[in-house]
C-alpha cells in the first residue's frame, strides 16, 4: 500500500549514509572524512513515494542531494528500512533505522576526498560497504582513479575489491606524492596538470 509519507522523516532517516565516513584521503583506502553529520540533508526529486508495509521510500526524476560538502545526483534514490522512521523512541535516531540505499541511474557522487560515478550505487549501513556498477564505474581521489565494472568499497576496513565484465577490465592509476606537498583533493577541478 503505498501512502504520502513525511518527508522530514526521510532526511532524517537519510542522514546515515551522508554522516558515515568518507573514503580516501591521503591513504587511497583509509576511512576518515569531513562530512558534516550535524549539517541539514536536502533531497530534491520530481517525485517521491513510500511504502509504509513495505519499508521503503523512493525519490525519483533528477534526484540531488546535499548535505555539506556532500553532493549526490542520480534518477532515482530508495531508502530501505526498519520500524517506524515517524516514531522514533526516546534517544534513538531515525538513521538508525535505514538497511539499504539504493541509487540508480547516472549516479554522480562528489565529496571532499573522491568523485564517483556509476550506473548503480547501493550501501548497507551494517556492514559499511559501498558498491558502485554498471559500465565504466570509477572512483577518483586527486588525481589517482579506479575504474571497473564493479567496485566494492568496504570504507569501515579501508578495502577494495574492483572487478572487470566482459571486455571491460579493472583500470587502476596511483600517482606518487611529491615530498613535501599536501595530498591532492578528489574534487572535480581540483587535480594538476
């Protein structure tokens, strides 16, 4: 049955995936990021539609989304989760809640540390990981990129298992740091000649 839901609730229920950390920095793996936790989270979408039975909300058509130097765009965005997002108890938090995100469509992702783009992008809050497919999916952090078929970024453990599909192989550049200089941000823009 799918109903009008609140949604404040959504943002907030969102606000998980948006105050986890980022991944690389220096180290091309390591976790650590500057996310804003506390800063509000906007979703803005042509439409959006949840199943309160089913546990789910989805925001679809040019959905963006910020929440400080975070930013998300994608065709469509589900939010899967557990309980009652619009009662949460007494010292709990909403985000709490979430299973699964789930973005599909173009999805462009751009933080302090590292730009990705991917057909598909989905994170389980339990486990931490991040999984970006589809066609040339890749992950760039200053001027080092990965790119595959599917890549699977376990940001809690710093991993990263990327793998290639058919004629598509993984593709892997790391450039060294000159001595002395502060590392490269993932910024779009941000990378030297």
């Amino acid at each position: 049955m799918i109903r009008p839901f609140n949604v404040a609730a959504v943002f907030l229920a969102a606000a998980w995936l948006w105050a986890a950390p980022a991944v690389w920095p220096a180290g091309f793996f390591a976790s650590g990021g500057s996310t804003d936790s506390k800063a509000p989270i906007e979703i803005v979408s042509d439409r959006m539609m949840a199943n309160t039975t089913e546990k789910w909300a989805e925001f679809k058509g040019s959905v963006q989304v910020t929440q400080g130097n975070f930013s998300m765009a994608a065709d469509a965005l589900r939010i899967y989760y557990e309980g009652d997002l619009m009662d949460t108890p007494k010292g709990g938090a909403a985000q709490d809640r979430i299973k699964k995100l789930e973005a599909t469509g173009r999805v462009h992702i751009v933080t302090d540390q590292y730009t990705a783009d991917a057909e598909r992008a989905e994170y389980v809050p339990a486990t931490d990981v991040l999984i970006l497919s589809g066609e040339r999916s890749r992950v760039i952090s200053g001027r080092n990129t990965l790119s595959g078929s599917k890549i699977v970024l376990n940001r809690s453990e710093g991993k990263a298992v990327v793998e290639g599909a058919g004629a598509e192989r993984v593709k892997a550049v790391f450039f060294q740091e000159e001595k002395g200089s502060p590392p490269a941000s993932g910024k779009p823009g941000s990378q030297k000649p």
